[in-house]
C-alpha cells in the first residue's frame, strides 16, 4: 500500500555471527552483546503470536544480555530475559495486556518482568 509503510520489527544491541570462514559482528551504538539466533528465536514467536506480533515494535537486548521488546503506546520495558519459554512468556504478557487495555495503571507501570 503507498498509504501505510510496511511492519519491520527492529532488534538493536550487538550481535556476533560466528563462521568458521569470515567472523563478524555487527553493531549499533548500543553496543550490547547477544547472539543472533536467540533473537531470531524471539522474532519467530512474536511472529507466531497474532496479539503480539501487532504490539511489539522492537526487541532490545539490555547490558545484562536480557533481551527486552517495545510495547508500541507502552512506556514499561518488557523485560522477557532468554529464550527459555518465550512463548508462555508471550503468551502470558498478551493476558496481562487485554486485561490492562482500558486501565491507567498499564501507562503508569514503569517495568513489568517476565523472567
């Protein structure tokens, strides 16, 4: 459509691709360490979750190597960790969400953990 730009989900931080040949890294100013299959990984349940897959703009990995997701007209950091369980943990912020959805109390949270 030229009216509406196309959903890209964003991942941010630094991610290594290993290969045996050509090692390489690629980095944005955050310069946060994590490996890229495990944000694949996540990228892939989002995807499978139809809730989530229209809320989550972007997946940040923090300077803990706890991978995070933007909650699109969500201030709180989504904190979900690994890639163990992401999709109980998707599963279970997207209840969280549709019970908070006309509730004050989601916009003021700051932080909601899913570890």
């Amino acid at each position: 459509s030229n009216e509406y730009p196309p959903y890209v989900l964003i991942a941010s931080g630094r991610f290594s691709l290993d290969s045996l040949r050509h090692p390489h890294v690629l980095c944005d100013t955050l310069d946060n360490e994590r490996n890229l299959i495990d944000a694949l990984y996540i990228y892939k349940a989002i995807k499978n979750n139809d809730f989530m897959s229209n809320c989550v703009g972007q997946i940040y990995c923090d300077n803990r190597n706890d991978f995070e997701l933007v909650i699109m007209d969500v201030d709180a950091r989504v904190i979900v960790g690994d890639t163990c369980n992401i999709d109980d943990k998707l599963k279970r912020m997207e209840i969280f969400m549709k019970q908070k959805t006309y509730n004050s109390e989601l916009l003021r949270m700051k932080k909601i953990n899913l570890k």
